[in-house]
C-alpha cells in the first residue's frame, strides 16, 4: 500500500458513521505444561498446570487497576484438564489484548504476557506463548477523505451520518491506515435495530437492503476517486493529514 494515494472500506452497520475508530489488538495462547499425578494418592509430585492458567486470570485481573480505559483485555480458557482426580498436566488459554492506541496496546500486552510467566514461575510450570493471528493496528482517521466521500453518499442516498463513533473492535484495516490515507466507514441497515454480528443480522447481509446500499457505497467511492484523481492539491492534502497522524503512533 505504500504507493496508494487512498484506500476505502466500508462495513455494514446499524446505522451510518462515516469515520469509525478500531482498536489496536494482537492474540495470544499461553500454553502452561506441568506434570500429572492422582490428586489424592500423590498430589506431591504434581505440577498444576491449571492452577498456573488461574494464576495468569487473577493476575490480569488486578493488573486492569494500573492500565488505561481504552484496554480491554479477554480470554477463555480452551483446555483445563481431563480429569477431576488428576493434577491437570497441560493446559491453555486463549486471550485478546486491545487498546485504542499501537503504543498503549504493546505496553499492556507485554504485562499481560508477563502474568502467565509469573504464574509459570509460581508453579514450576513451563510456559509456551503462541502467537496464532495477525497483529492488528489502531485505525487512522482521515477527515479529508471523510468529507469527499460523505459528500458523494449523500447524493448518492446515502445518509445521514452523525457525528459520533460507534464502539470500536479490531480490524486489519487499521494496519492499512499505518501505509496510506484511509478511511473506513460503516453504513446503516435494518432501521437500527439489530446489532451487528449478532445472529439475527445475518439475513439482514444478506437481504436486499444490504445489497442496494452496496451499489450506492460503489457510486460514492467511485466518485470519490474520480476527484482525487482530478485533484492532486487534495491528495497531498490527505497525505498531510495521514502522516501527521502516523508520526504520532
């Protein structure tokens, strides 16, 4: 993307925003190996995995007292064990760590990770972080992107879009907006009413007001880079604006 003059997304919504915000978020699964023994004859000789995988949940628990409000921090546990009488010898969990800036998201991630290596060390546990998704930065807005594009949805039908943000999730976008000026944008279906991503916004994607407000987002975005093309003053404008934001992280 680093020879793009603009990119451009747009995602269903309940209603319209035209600039949205997306948390910087990264995953990781801790990976806690211990050693098995039965838990009432030998309960000595075991190593507790599980309880390191409690530990690590406490730990980050107590650590949200000294983070930011902007990091959310969730996790669950995906394997704890087998067996009631049996010291649980391996055992996972997968969690997400998100803040709403890169810089904050990489400190409360390494304090995150360093709860499962203190728990490591306070059960003689051995401990495996895996990294199994792509990291994700925070979204770059782009107000002058955003003020050519709004004007084209809104002769295109399109509108209107309010000024505020919606609660923000992740999105590889946000690594885009740290390449090239981006704008990404949500537009508004089914009255309001229905959240998306929860089950009853499924036939509502795939429903024919989704697919007639694609046609319009289409003509707003074509538009759009119609007068970039034509403007190159406005381009440097939005570049302006993006590396601007960049160099502040």
């Amino acid at each position: 993307f680093d020879d793009v003059d603009a990119a451009f997304q747009m995602h269903l919504n309940k209603v319209n925003y035209m600039q949205t915000r997306a948390l910087a978020m990264n995953s990781c699964e801790f990976e806690f190996i211990g050693k098995a023994a039965h838990a009432a004859a030998f309960p000595e000789n075991g190593i507790n995995a599980l309880d390191a995988l409690i530990l690590t949940f406490n730990g980050i628990s107590a650590l949200r007292q000294q983070l930011t409000s902007d990091v959310r921090i969730h996790g669950i546990i995906t394997d704890g064990g087998t067996a009631a009488n049996v010291i649980p010898e391996h055992c996972k969990a997968n969690f997400y760590v998100r803040a709403a800036r890169k810089a904050t998201f990489l400190d409360a991630f390494e304090k995150v990770k360093n709860c499962a290596r203190g728990a490591a060390t306070m059960t003689g546990c051995e401990l495996k972080i895996n990294m199994y998704e792509n990291q994700f930065d925070d979204l770059q807005e782009n107000p002058v992107l955003a003020e050519v594009l709004e004007k084209y949805l809104v002769e295109a039908g399109v509108g209107p879009f309010p000024k505020d943000e919606p609660s923000p999730g992740s999105t590889d976008v946000g690594n885009v907006s740290y390449r090239c000026p981006t704008l990404y944008s949500e537009i508004g279906v089914a009255g309001g009413k229905i959240a998306v991503h929860e089950e009853d916004f499924l036939p509502v994607a795939n429903g024919p007001e989704a697919k007639e407000n694609i046609l319009k987002v289409v003509e707003g975005f074509a538009c759009t880079a119609i007068e970039l093309s034509q403007n190159p003053d406005l381009v440097k404008e939005a570049r302006k604006v993006f590396e601007e934001s960049v160099s502040v992280g």
